[in-house]
C-alpha cells in the first residue's frame, strides 16, 4: 500500500508539479501552483482510499473500480476549487489525473492481477465446502508437512470442537500476524452471500442495519430524486411518446410491491409490456421470464437499459424506495417466497431500491431455486450496509445498464 501510494504520488502529483514550476511558473502564477498541488494530493489520496475501501468486497475486480473511484476524487476537487473561486491549472489536474490512472492500471495489471490467495484451512467441522470456491489456492492441513508453510490467511471452523493442537496453531498463527477466519466470514467476504439458514448479526451485533447511515442515505435519497426530476422530466416524456406510438395503453404500469418493513405501496414503471396481456394468475402475471412475448419493442430496449425504472423516482421522493436497496417484489411473489424460504421478509429491513447488490451480481430471477441465492446477496447487502458498498453498487449498474446484462 505505501509503495503504490507513495509512487503514485511522486509519479502523478510531484512530476507535474516539477515540470510546471521549472518551465513555465512565474510569480502571478505561485497561488495557482501551490494550489493545484496541494488539490492533486488530496485527489489521489482520496481517490486511492476510495478505490481500496470499494475493492476488498467479494467479486470485485479492481481494474473495474480504478477509473470512477480517481475521476470522483478529481471531479470533488475541482468542484471545490471551482465554487470556493481558487486558482489552479486544468493542465496540470489533467497530467496529474491521467498519470494517474496509468499508474494503479499498470499496478493491477502487473502486481495484483497475479496474486492469489494461499489459504490453510484447518480439519475440523464443517469446512470441506470452500474447496468448490473458486480463485483461491486452498490447502487441507491434514497432512501436517504443510502446517509451518506461510499463507495468507487460515480458515477454521471456529464453532466445532477443535483439538487442542489445533487450538494451539489457532493462536499462534494469529500471534504471528497471520487473519485466521470463521468458515462462516470466510464464504461470505468471497462470495458476497450470507447464509440463511439462521438470521445474521451485522458488525455492530444487531438484526437492525447502521441507523444513522441509514438516515444520512434517506437524506441524500431525497435531495437527489428531487434534484433529479426536473432535469430528466423532457427526457422521460420523450421515452412517454415513445411508449404510446409503440402499442396501444397506458404509459405507465402500477404494481403493489412488498416495502419497507414490510409494507406493500404502488411501484411505479414504464409499461414494456402488452396492456392486458394474458396469466393464469397474480404470480405468473408478476413473473417476467426469458424470451417474454408479453415485452414490446420498445419494452425490451428500456428493460435492457433499466430505463424502465426511472418513474420509480416519484417511489423515492415518497419515501416507499430507495436508490439503492433490495429490488421489491410483485406482492404476490413476495407471499410465495415467504411461505417457501426462512426469514425472507426480513429483507424488507432497509427501504427497497431502483438498483442492489443482488442485482449486480446476479440480475433478475423468479423461481424460488435462484430467489435462495438472491436472498443471499440480500442479507449480504444487509448486513454490510454501508456508504463504500452502496458506491460500488452504483459503479456496477452503470456497468450493467451499458452492458444490458440480466435484464428480462
């Protein structure tokens, strides 16, 4: 970490700097370039953190974060530069900015992209399944010629009866220096699932998710949608013509969806699909299946770019949705689910969203077979609740809403 940082700081921040003040600075310009000194450190450095606080989640290939985490980091900075009226030089933001993003590719590509986790799992309990994950090189300690090599980590069953002799290598292991995990931690920080046969702490050791983010994320909801509505209003009554010319019906699809804590309201969507199109009852008309000959043309183009989803911003100013959150479901689906899964409605703890960890990692689903994963990534988001997960969850929808991929 302090070899990254440190070289790109000389490289990114210190190189400009030199160049300027050697060839170009002159004494109307020190204010300028002291300036743009101190705000391309504080750039990277954020930026840096940002980038390394979003990428420890599972799945996460840092090369997808580098990019959006140091252009927010720059674009914060030369907003504040600009609205507090400072002088600085958009040349060197620029070299800075793009010496910057060579840097950390050139060290993913180059150093972190050919790691891989060296992992002791201990024989004892319920263990043998993180075998059948994948990208990491595990090893059984059973055969005890391995027990004194390094790794990066030791798994154990912490909750099974285990030897003392493996208690004892526990702690030394951990003295040493070594993260010795719960099996249980373990599946989760490499899979971005939470089991569900039994409900699950957070960090704080509570069913209930960080309360004061939580306000902070209503607050910012709030000012968003309503800022937000306004300027995409010309936009979504252009996508309202479109939907009109297309096929006959209204423009706009109600659905009552399961909400927050619990509490079914009226989720608003562009209609894709045809007005009165035949089910055989309330759960098969609330499922949208591969290949649906329900969707119309212009349907399957705002279902692939989540377009769709944009009148859920009037959900949001009303307080019934999220930005980020588990996606609701069609109240009946949701009656279904409960009656055939363990501890589903506890999903509706955080308020729904537009868009969610389950969506990113896994996209739409309906049978009760892929709704247990879905669940999972659920309480993962759940019990993770935090500010650097929900920037990496906005990070990966731009990346799906480009891509088109999990849509119906």
């Amino acid at each position: 970490m302090r070899f990254q940082l440190g070289i790109g700081l000389l490289l990114a921040v210190l190189l400009p700097w030199a160049v300027r003040f050697r060839y170009e600075v002159r004494s109307a310009d020190i204010d300028s370039l002291q300036n743009s000194l101190v705000g391309t450190i504080v750039a990277l450095v954020a930026g840096y953190y940002g980038f390394r606080r979003v990428s420890h989640y599972p799945g996460v290939r840092a090369s997808y974060n580098i990019l959006p985490s140091f252009a927010a980091a720059y674009a914060i900075i030369l907003t504040v530069f600009f609205f507090l009226r400072l002088d600085y030089s958009r040349l060197h933001f620029l070299a800075s900015f793009l010496l910057c993003i060579g840097w950390y590719y050139v060290v993913y590509f180059k150093l972190q992209r050919q790691q891989r986790l060296r992992i002791g799992i201990v024989p004892a309990g319920q263990v043998e399944h993180l075998l059948a994950l994948p990208d990491v090189a595990w090893v059984d300690l059973s055969d005890k010629a391995d027990i004194d090599e390094r790794y990066d980590a030791i798994v154990a069953d912490l909750r099974a009866d285990i030897p003392d002799e493996w208690e004892r290598f526990l702690a030394d292991r951990a003295l040493d220096g070594t993260l010795v995990m719960h099996v249980k931690q373990m599946e989760e920080s490499l899979t971005g699932r939470v089991a569900i046969d039994h409900l699950s702490e957070n960090n704080l050791g509570s069913l209930i998710p960080g309360i004061v983010y939580a306000k902070v994320k209503r607050a910012w909801d709030l000012g968003l949608a309503i800022v937000a509505l306004p300027l995409l209003l010309p936009f979504l009554l252009l996508v309202a013509l479109a939907i009109r010319w297309d096929s006959p019906g209204p423009v706009l699809f109600r659905q009552q969806r399961m909400g927050y804590r619990g509490h079914p309201f009226n989720m608003y969507k562009f209609r894709t699909m045809r007005h009165g199109s035949d089910a055989v009852d309330a759960r098969q008309a609330a499922m949208t299946r591969d290949g649906d000959d329900r969707v119309t043309r212009v349907g399957r183009f705002l279902r692939r770019s989540r377009i769709d989803e944009l009148p859920q911003i009037v959900n949001i100013i009303r307080g019934d949705m999220s930005w980020i959150g588990p996606r609701p479901e069609a109240v009946p689906l949701s009656h279904w689910y409960e009656a055939e899964l363990p501890f589903y409605r506890y999903r509706h703890i955080v308020r729904p969203g537009i868009t969610g960890w389950a969506q990113v990692r896994q996209g739409h689903v309906a049978e009760v077979s892929d709704v247990l994963w879905k669940l999972q990534y659920d309480f993962y988001y759940i019990k993770n609740f935090s500010f650097w997960l929900d920037v990496l969850i906005i990070a990966g929808t731009v990346k799906t809403v480009m891509t088109g991929s999990g849509a119906r």
